[in-house]
C-alpha cells in the first residue's frame, strides 16, 4: 500500500494511533458515537414493527421534541467537562464531586421551569402533537430532567478523558432504552411503554455513572468555580448551543416554506446524507475540548492539538465530499429512483456541512479556553443566512449555495480570530483580568 509515492504499513499506522493520545481517543469516541447510533436505529426500528405506523408516530414526535427540551442537559455537559478539565488541570481531583452537584444543581434550576410549563400546558401541546393521551407531556419532561443530571456526569467523564467509559455509558443508555421498550410494549402499555423508556435508559445509566467518581472525595482540593462564575459560561455556552442549532437547521426548515414539495423533499435527503460529515466532525471536536481546556488550565501549549483536530476534520470533509462527487449514485441508492435529484446537492451539502463542522470546532476551542470571542460573528451568521435564503430561494440548488456561502464566511472569521490567538495578537493588545492573574498564580503554585 502507498500513499503519495510512499510505502505506508498497516501495523506502523496501528502503532502510530495508539502512540498519539488524540488520535486514540478519537478513535475511541468515533467507535462509540457509531454504537450508539446503530442503538438508537434499532430503538427506532423495533419500536416502529412493535406499535405501527400510527403509534410510532408518536414515540418519533416526543424523540423529536427531546432534541429540542435537551437544550438545558446539553449545556449542562459543555459546563461539567469545562470545569471538570480544569481542575484535573490543576490537580483538584477532589472538586470533582462537590462541582457535579453545582452543575446538576444549576442545570435542574432551568429544567423545573421547562418542565412544569410542559405540565401546564400540557392540553395544548398534546393538541398540537395529535396526541390523545396528556401524560406524553409527563414522560417528555421526566426524561428532560434525568437529562440533564445524567449530562453532568457525562460531562465529568469528557472532561476526565475517559471516552472508554462515556462510550459505554451512552451505549449501557441507548441498550436499556431497547431492552425495556420491548419489554414494556409486549406487556401491554403500547405507546406509552415506548416513551417509559426514554426515561428507563438515561435512568440506569445516571446510576451506572455514579460508581465511576468513587474515590475522587479523597482526591486533593482547591477553590472551587463560584456559581456566579457557572452561570456566566453557561450563557455563553447556551449561545453557542442555540446559534449551531440553528445554523444546522434553519436552511431545512425554510426550504420547506420556500420550495415546492417535491423540490423541499429533494433538500431534506441531501440534507439527511451531508450530514454525515458534521457526525463525524462532532467527535473530533468533543475530544479536542477536555484536552484544550486541561493544557491552557496548566498554561501549556495547546495548539497543537487544535492543529491536529483541524486536520482530521479537514481530511473527513474533503474526503467525502469528494466521495458524494465521485459516487453520488451510490450514496443516494437506498432512497430509491425517486431521489435521483439529490445526487447534484451532495457534494456542494458535504462542502456546507464540512464547513460547519470546522466552524463548531472553532468555536468549541473558544468554550475550551472560557472566551465568547465567537459570539457576536455566530449570532451574525444567523441572521446573514436567514437573510440570504429569505431573498434568493429559487430552488434547492440556489438555498444550498447561501448556506455555503455563509459557512464560508463565519468560517473565515473564526479561523482569522483563532490565528490571532494563536499568534498572540489578543494577548499582546488586551491586559490579562485579575482573575486570569489569580489563574496563572494558582497554577504556578500547583
């Protein structure tokens, strides 16, 4: 086998993955994140045969909204596996514990409030649901709160780097989610069984995450993150959160108000298989973020492994870019004859999509160092491409090119902002705060 004119060994390139740490836990997390998604297609797919079309509808309606009402557990996890990498950096294992119950506690405090206005309004949303029976509601927000204390201690585990054991924390989730949807269906609760396991499964996992921080009380301390100081970088996380979000979906959804049917059906499946690219990019970024955080706690250089992410994730979004043009008829095959259009769109959605995975990266390594530097052009970007779509929406085709027009811009500006920081210029025009000072001294004494 050679590559670029040069022999290239199997076992060396074996040898070189498990010698370089990035490269290893990206290869943990990507075998992870791929298990976890082949049990929640079998979730899908068994729930589907078990209950029918008509009921199915509704366990795929409430699995829908739980994107939506895992906003809060999703900020949760950013937070835990932010401060978590920053005391593993200062050698402040024992904050550990007392931090997880800050986070749960500060993330549960955004969820009650989610959760009672569902009971509130429990009548209306089931009526907009098509959903006869209101303790739906009930089971959404049960599962919403379990979320987010189970999200603080995966987070913990992110921050840690202990992907071995978040990967199959996440699989021990999804496996209990399979295993007690069949059981509760074939005793008779049907659809409402269904749903019972979307709160069995993160249930059982919280439980199962708690043995894994035994010891850590014993550990040695510092001072803790006040809460006020939680609550600030958890805006900002919720910032980041809410405009990736959005700029991952937005163009979907405005495709089906500008387009014809036919036409908006087109773009979702081209939207469906480019998004494999921002799949892949989501977990290089997620290990790059414990690794950063933990370097720049100890005032280490940490570059390089930014450098290294964006590698890797420019090498996966060329790589099936180029596929999709090279083979698009063969990514499109399980569609079936019908989707043919879609093969034109694949190539420029991976382009779209690879771009947008590198903007997350970018602003992932902003959250990892605690600077909203990313902010501004983000909640820019989403007006931009809201603008653009709104005024040139002709076809797929012509919606497509906005977003990656857009991508190309925000892309731009953040890779421009982190070349600053990684040249020094920030550090050079702006005087460190006195709680960066207080920073540097507590890591120099450690």
């Amino acid at each position: 086998m050679t590559w670029l004119g040069r022999p290239v060994r199997p076992r060396a390139a074996l040898a070189a993955i498990r010698s370089n740490r990035i490269l290893r836990y990206n290869a943990i997390y990507l075998a992870g994140s791929l298990a976890a998604g082949a049990l929640g297609y079998v979730f899908h797919f068994l729930t589907g045969r078990l209950l029918g079309p008509a009921q199915y509808a509704v366990i795929a309606s409430a699995v829908a909204a739980l994107y939506i009402l895992n906003l809060p557990a999703l900020v949760v996890q950013i937070v835990s596996a932010r401060f978590t990498s920053v005391a593993a950096g200062r050698r402040q294992m024992g904050n550990i514990p007392g931090l997880l119950l800050q986070v749960s506690g500060l993330g549960l405090g955004v969820g009650v409030l989610v959760s009672a206005a569902l009971l509130i309004f429990r009548a209306p949303l089931s009526a907009y649901l098509q959903v006869s029976d209101q303790r739906v509601i009930g089971i959404l927000a049960a599962a919403s709160l379990i979320a987010i204390v189970l999200s603080a201690s995966r987070g913990a585990l992110q921050g840690l780097r202990r992907f071995v054991a978040l990967s199959l924390n996440t699989a021990l989730d999804l496996g209990t989610r399979v295993a007690s949807a069949a059981g509760l269906i074939l005793l008779g609760l049907g659809t409402l069984g269904g749903l019972m396991a979307l709160v069995v499964g993160p249930l059982v996992a919280y439980g199962a995450s708690l043995f894994l921080f035994r010891g850590l009380r014993a550990a040695d301390r510092g001072e803790r993150a006040a809460l006020g100081q939680l609550g600030g970088y958890a805006a900002m996380t919720t910032i980041a959160a809410i405009g990736t979000t959005y700029l991952y979906n937005v163009d979907v959804l405005l495709s089906k108000h500008y387009l014809a049917a036919a036409a908006a059906g087109i773009y979702a499946a081209a939207s469906v298989l480019g998004r494999v690219v921002y799949f892949l990019g989501l977990t290089i970024s997620q290990v790059m973020f414990p690794e950063v955080a933990t370097l720049h706690a100890r005032d280490e250089p940490h570059f390089h492994v930014v450098d290294l992410s964006l590698g890797l994730l420019a090498a996966v979004a060329v790589g099936l870019a180029v596929a999709y043009a090279v083979v698009p008829g063969l990514v499109v095959l399980p569609f079936g004859a019908a989707y043919t259009p879609v093969q034109q769109y694949l190539w420029p959605f991976a382009l779209a999509l690879g771009m947008l995975s590198i903007v997350n990266l970018f602003i992932t390594y902003f959250l990892s160092i605690g600077s909203a530097r990313f902010a501004v052009p983000l909640v820019l970007a989403c007006v931009l491409e809201t603008g653009l779509i709104a005024s040139f929406h002709s076809g797929p085709g012509q919606i497509l090119w906005m977003v990656v027009a857009t991508m190309a811009l925000l892309g731009a500006v953040l890779g421009a902002m982190y070349l600053a920081e990684r040249l020094g210029i920030y550090a050079a025009v702006k005087p460190r705060t006195a709680a960066q000072v207080d920073e540097g001294s507590v890591v120099n004494k450690s």
